[in-house]
C-alpha cells in the first residue's frame, strides 16, 4: 500500500502555522504606524482647510475673529467650508454626521483665551499664538469635546481642579498635537511644547498662546 504524498505532517503544518504568526507579529506594528501617519495627515488637512475657510471670514468681515458669544462653526459653515465632516479629527470615534446640529461631534476648538471678537491685528506673535486645536476632555484616554451646539474651545487650564487633566496629545502614542496658528498656517508640536505655560517676560513663545493656569 502506498503512502500518501498529498497530506501534510502535524510538524509540518505546526511550522507554517509558526510562520503565519510571525508574519503578522512583523506586519501588525507596520500597519498600525501606517494608519497613525494616514490620521495625523487628514488631521493637518482639516486643520488648513479650517485656516483657509477663517481667511475667507476674515476677509469679508474686517479682521474681526467672529462675533463675540457666538458658536465659530456656524460663521464658517456652509458658506466657507460646505462639510461639517471637516470640523471631526480622524482621531474622534465618534459617529459622524453633516447634521450641523447639536449632535453633530465637533473636534477642534477655538482659543479661549478673549480671541473671538477681536481683530486678528490684535494677536501678538500670530506664528506662535495657537488659534485653533484638537479640544480633548480629561482623562487618559483620547476623546473629544464638543459638538456643533456650542462654542467649542481648546485646552487652556492644565490644572482641572476636581478632575484628571488630559494625559497628552492624540498623536504618536499621546506624545504630539497638530494646531493652527494665529498667521493660520498648520503645524505639529509635541504635547509638552503645547501646553507649556510661562511669564510673558521669559521670552518664550508660550505665553502668546494661552495661559494655562487662568483665563
């Protein structure tokens, strides 16, 4: 009787099982990094179509960085940016929705520190002054704040008495954010740089973005 040749061995099938799980152990990593970058890019574009939508307000309204007490995404959409979608970071797990509405998830937030109803004349250090930012809630895991109901604004007091702070940014293991700044070009920072906060006599930048410990 002859021996079959078309079965494999329980070795054999061991090893290619052995293999298989080393190919994904090696390719899992490589595609997670490759997802991170794809979400820090989109993340960037919508921050610069957000900067290109306020130049175009901006220009038809004299410089005056929206009304005060009003809800900054209403000024912009939909006659300078069409799709509310822009307004959700790819990093925000939220379901999304062109609603426009108060269930619609809104990730990025404004400069809370007395921006809005000034003149952009007024900034000091535009390059430096973060205008807009993804706007996290506390804690250590990434989430957002914010929906299209409300005036959203970016992280200004580091300190949250009563509460947690937020543990970094959305990006690279928590380690980076991407913000729009005062001369509205996008740029990525790391969280550290972010919300650093001091005296506006030691000559840093910092102090030109907000104050971490007040309003």
């Amino acid at each position: 009787m002859k021996k079959s040749l078309g079965a494999f061995t329980l070795i054999e099938l061991l090893v290619v099982i052995a293999i298989i799980a080393i190919l994904v152990g090696i390719a899992l990593p490589v595609f997670s990094t490759v997802q991170e970058k794809g979400r820090i890019t989109q993340d960037m574009n919508n921050l610069r179509q957000i900067g290109i939508a306020t130049q175009l307000y901006l220009n038809d309204n004299d410089s005056i960085l929206f009304p005060t007490g009003s809800v900054w995404m209403s000024k912009l959409t939909p006659k300078y940016l069409p799709a509310w979608k822009i307004y959700q970071s790819p990093f925000d797990k939220r379901i999304a929705s062109e609603l426009g509405d108060s269930t619609t998830p809104v990730s990025y937030g404004i400069n809370g520190n007395g921006v809005v109803g000034i003149s952009t004349d007024k900034i000091a250090r535009p390059s430096a002054f973060i205008l807009f930012a993804p706007a996290q809630v506390r804690g250590t895991k990434v989430a957002f704040t914010g929906n299209a109901g409300g005036t959203v604004t970016v992280l200004k007091d580091t300190s949250f008495p009563g509460g947690s702070p937020v543990a970094g940014g959305p990006q690279n293991k928590r380690t980076r954010i991407n913000a729009l700044f005062g001369d509205l070009h996008a740029d990525s920072m790391t969280w550290t740089t972010f919300k650093t906060d001091t005296s506006a006599n030691s000559g840093d930048d910092a102090n030109y973005r907000w104050k971490a410990s007040g309003p």
